[in-house]
C-alpha cells in the first residue's frame, strides 16, 4: 500500500519499520523536515521524506503519529481542514491522557478520535495501535511476552477503512479486533489509561485483567 505517516517520533519509526519491511511505499511528514528527513533514512527501503500535505495525497492510509498536544498542528500543516483526508483511512493511535496519571483528556462523551475526526472533515477515522509500545513493533518478529500475537483493539464507521488497517495490524504481526464503530474509541481510550495509570504507580497491568478463555461466556 501506499502509507501516509504524519510524525517522526518513536512510534512513526516503530510502525513505519514494520510496514517498510512488508514492502509498503511510506512518505514520512512532519513539523521538522530535517527529522522527516532522518526519519526516512532509518527506515530505508521505499520511506522518503515529504510535506505533511504531500505524505496524505493520494495515499491508501494515513497514521497520525504525534503527541496529543500536536494533533491539531500536524493535521493543519497537512491541510485536513481543506478536504486533504477527505475518504482516506486515517489511522489514530494517539493518547490523549494526563502523563503519569492515565486520565482522559476530552471531556466525558467525546474520545480523541472522534475529535480528530472533527478536524479531519471526510476522513475515516480508525482507533487503533495506542496500547503498545512503540519497540513492540520494531522487532522482525511481533509478539507477546509469551510469544503469541498481540491483539490489537480497532474501531471506526467504514467497512473498507476498517479492513485496510486490519491488514496493516496483520503486517505487523499483531491480530486485529475489530470491536464496533467509533463511538466506542472512548471505551478502548479509556483501556490505556486504565494501563498508563497502574504502570506509574508500579503496578503490572497485565496482573489486573482476569484472564477469561476464549469463547467464555457469562450469564
């Protein structure tokens, strides 16, 4: 596919390499080109550095792939508000949550992806890859601590937006887990607090979620 990556930080060069050695054309946009232009080397293969309006032009998907605080700069910088994402799945894996503390930032009601969506008017926006750590996908082998594929949570309103980032997850090495529409992104937000949260206060996140074998059901 062609990819369209808006950022230059850990998880830009975490995803991108993964996509890269899948054999994905990647243009790298971001605030400085010099870090795009960095960015873009490390990663080799088809990465090149460009605008972040040129990195959304006719691209099959597009990542957002900035701090929170930046969100609005970038997709202005990218001309979102002009229609430039205008039917383009627009992956968000961002964390809109307090540092050390895991609290949601938009107000109650509305998630993070919804409110890109609102500075990205016709994009379609798709919740997913915001609960693991960028080197997570950095390795030639994705995997769990146990060696098993990481299930990786996705949400959004259009069916072909949602199958394109599913195979993109899958190119990782991750299994895609499509759990309902956007209006959900808040639930699965609130999942990534709930982990920043206990981390910080130094506790294991994975010790606090029962483990329910699959297909289990309760009355």
């Amino acid at each position: 596919m062609r990819i369209g990556i808006l950022g230059t930080g850990t998880l830009a060069e975490g995803l991108g390499r993964g996509w890269v050695r899948a054999g994905h054309e990647l243009l790298i946009g971001g605030r400085s080109r010099a870090k795009a232009d960095a960015l873009a080397e490390r990663l080799g293969g088809t990465a090149r550095a460009v605008t972040p309006r040129e990195a959304v032009a006719g691209r099959d998907a597009v990542l957002l792939a900035v701090l929170w605080a930046g969100v609005e700069d970038i997709l202005h910088d990218a001309g979102a508000a002009d229609g430039t994402l205008a039917g383009t799945p627009l992956i968000d894996p961002t964390n809109a949550v307090e540092h050390g503390v895991g609290v949601l930032l938009p107000e109650q009601g509305s998630s993070a992806a919804e409110l890109i969506a609102a500075h990205a008017p016709g994009a379609h926006v798709v919740k997913a890859l915001h609960l693991f750590a960028a080197d997570q996908w950095a390795r030639s082998a994705a995997g769990g601590r146990d060696g098993s594929a990481p299930t990786v949570a996705i949400c959004g309103d259009d069916p072909v937006a949602l199958q394109i980032t599913s195979d993109l997850v899958r190119d990782l090495g991750g299994v895609p887990a499509v759990l309902g529409p956007l209006k959900r992104a808040r639930q699965v937000e609130e999942v990534a607090g709930f982990v920043i949260g206990l981390a910080f206060a130094g506790f294991d996140p994975a010790s606090a979620v029962p483990h329910v074998p699959t297909g289990t059901t309760s009355a």
